[in-house]
C-alpha cells in the first residue's frame, strides 16, 4: 500500500517516521554546475515553491534571469529525510518543491513569484492537473517576514483577477518555510537529465489572460 495517494494530510502521529540520514542527491546541478548546497555568493537570496510535478517547475525557474542555483526537494510535512516513495503516500505532509538561489542585483522575488503564479493553477487543491495528491498542492514556503508579505500581497492581486475572470479561489498554501529536504539525485535536473521526460508543468501548461497558468 505504500503508493496508495490521499488528499488528506498527516498528523504527527499518523506520519511516517522518515529516518536521520539525508537522502543521497547531486552535489552540482547538471546544467549550470553549481553547488547546490552552497556555499552561494554573497548577498544571495532563496525561495521555495510548489507548483504540481517538481521537475517541470525546476526547469522554468533554472531558465530565468538572475537565478544561480536550483534544486528539488521536499518542504511543508512532518517526516524526517522523506522519500520520494513515502512523500507519494501523502503520509510525510510534504509537497514537491524547488528551491531557487537568486542575486536579487539581477532579479527580484516578485519577479519570481509573477513566474510562479503564472506557470501553473493554484486554485485545484490538492492536485495539479493530472497529479492528484497533497504533493501536488500549491505552496510558497516564506524565508522571512518580507517574503512573507509579498507572496500574501501577490496572492491577493491574483485572487482580484480571477475573481474578476469569474474564476476559483487560490488554494495556494503560504507559510514560513521549514526544513527543506533534496530529493534523490535522479530527481535533480530531472528533464536535462532525460530530454523525453514528460511533466505537465512547464511543458503542456498554457496561460489564460490574467496571466494565471492553467493546465491545457
């Protein structure tokens, strides 16, 4: 039954227990050859974001301007080093994440978060598309008060514009960040990785005039 999905999310008495040692990953990202884990110049900045399938959702954010570093993991549950397996039980709590390094000389979190609200739905819950699950959910995991602020401002220009549009309420979760665990090497620059691989974020998604994505 370990791949049996729900939409429901854990408690710590229901999630599973996870483990202490960190999961094996890629110390450089495949493309740029960066570290991922640092160390990061200077003055740079992260940011964390659900958007449906993490592949997808890290290839549009490694192609944007100002971006250094980026990774895929796991944030927002309750099991400690999750596994991919385990995280698509939805008994971990997490929801597939990237991480983003950025020189904010050269980029700007709202410019992130505009990429974000507009690369995928954030008003299906626990789904995106096709991928049904709580780690499909839409998320914005906060690093400090500022982002904070911004992602609820963002949010709420959105939610005017779909209202607006006569369209659904934003589901997307924003919350301050907590630990944030790098998926297994093979999920890292996953679709540099494996040019034919298929994720529906960032490849299929089409975008309605308010600028929101949505699945096609």
């Amino acid at each position: 039954m370990l791949f049996t999905k729900t939409a429901e999310l854990p408690t710590p008495e229901t999630a599973l227990p996870g483990r202490a040692t960190p999961l094996h990953t890629d110390e450089v990202h495949f493309v740029t050859g960066r570290p991922l884990k640092g160390p990061h110049p200077e003055g740079f900045q992260t940011a964390i974001f659900g958007m449906g399938c993490f592949w997808g959702v890290e290839r549009i954010f490694w192609n944007l301007p100002g971006v250094w570093v980026t990774s895929v993991g796991y944030s927002g549950g309750i099991t400690p080093n999750p596994t991919y397996e385990e995280t698509c039980t939805g008994r971990t709590g997490h929801t597939e994440v990237v991480q983003v390094v950025f020189d904010p000389k050269a980029t700007s979190y709202a410019e992130l978060l505009k990429a974000f609200w507009e690369n995928h739905d954030p008003t299906q819950g626990m789904r995106q598309g096709n991928d049904i699950g709580t780690t499909y959910r839409s998320a914005i995991y906060t690093l400090n008060d500022e982002q904070q602020r911004e992602a609820e401002a963002s949010r709420d220009a959105y939610q005017a514009a779909l209202t607006k549009a006569g369209r659904g309420v934003i589901t997307t979760e924003i919350e301050p960040a907590g630990v944030y665990y790098f998926a297994e090497d093979y999920h890292q620059g996953y679709l540099a990785k494996n040019p034919n691989g298929y994720c529906g974020i960032g490849g299929t998604g089409v975008v309605c005039p308010i600028g929101v994505g949505v699945q096609a």
